[in-house]
C-alpha cells in the first residue's frame, strides 16, 4: 500500500513564504508523476502544480511566477515552494502521486495566509 505524507503547511502573513514535502511510501515499481492539488472552503478542488516523471511542469495560473514544484524521483518526493503568498492561496494542500497507473492521495496538510 503507498502512503503520502505531507508537511510544511502552517500560518503565514500575506507576502511570506512556505514549503510543503510530500514523501511517497510504500511498494512502487514506477512513478509517472506527483503534484499538489488545494481545497478551499467551500470550493472545488483545483491543481496548483504537477511534476512528471521527466519533470516536465504544469501549474495553474493563479500561481505562475509565485509556486515552484519540485521533485526527487530516487526518493519518490515532491516539494512545492510559495513565495508572495495571498490570502486567496489559503486551502488544505493536497499531495497526489501516480504511481503504477493508480492516483494516490496524501491526507492534506493546512495553508493559511492572514495577516
């Protein structure tokens, strides 16, 4: 069974920075990408930033410029750096690996930004 595991999250003010890990364990034979999706209250889920396996990136518009995603594929871990941060950034941050052509799911780790 593959497990995720997120840190990082916490509070911040409006324009400071954090960096959320996600580590992946667990059997994985072969990994096709991770990434980090966000929840807001009340809203849908949305993506932030995807990294695949070449390390090719994807990131939504609203954080283009701000959020950087990397990746250790030896280690199977993904890192997601905000900087200017806005209060609309605050949402649980979900991690999401695809590994072996299934989508696994970490348990989300809080970002709040209040000043």
């Amino acid at each position: 069974q593959v497990q995720l595991v997120e840190s990082g999250g916490g509070l911040v003010q409006p324009g400071g920075s954090l960096r959320l890990s996600c580590a992946a364990s667990g059997s994985i034979y072969r990994s096709y990408g991770m990434g980090w999706y966000r929840q807001a209250p009340g809203k849908q889920r949305e993506l932030v930033a995807t990294i695949s396996s070449s390390g090719t990136t994807n990131y939504a518009d609203s954080v283009k410029g701000r959020f950087t995603i990397s990746k250790d594929n030896g280690k199977n871990t993904v890192n997601l750096q905000m900087n200017s941060l806005k209060l609309e950034d605050t949402a649980v941050y979900l991690c999401n690996g695809r590994f072996d052509l299934h989508d696994y799911w970490g348990q989300g780790t809080q970002v709040t930004v209040s000043s």
